[in-house]
C-alpha cells in the first residue's frame, strides 16, 4: 500500500548518516547538546 511504501522511504533516509564537506582552512563552528564519539582521522 502507499503507507507501505512512504515508511519505507522514511526507513531508508532516516539510515543515511549525515555528511558535512568544507573546503580545507575554512573556519567550522559545530554546537553539540551532547557528547560525540569520534573515530581518529585518517588522512
């Protein structure tokens, strides 16, 4: 049914971990309500 389907798509963009890109040197700002764990760079 359309239901279906519109949970579906909801389940499948919900799963996709945000993405932020910047251009090397820009200044970056980030406000966090909470701890974030993150993985050590690579480069």
């Amino acid at each position: 049914s359309a239901n279906r389907v519109g949970q579906r798509i909801t389940e499948r963009n919900l799963n996709i971990q945000p993405t932020i890109t910047i251009r090397p040197g820009w200044p970056l700002r980030i406000i966090v309500h909470s701890d974030l764990v993150l993985r050590p760079y690579r480069g």
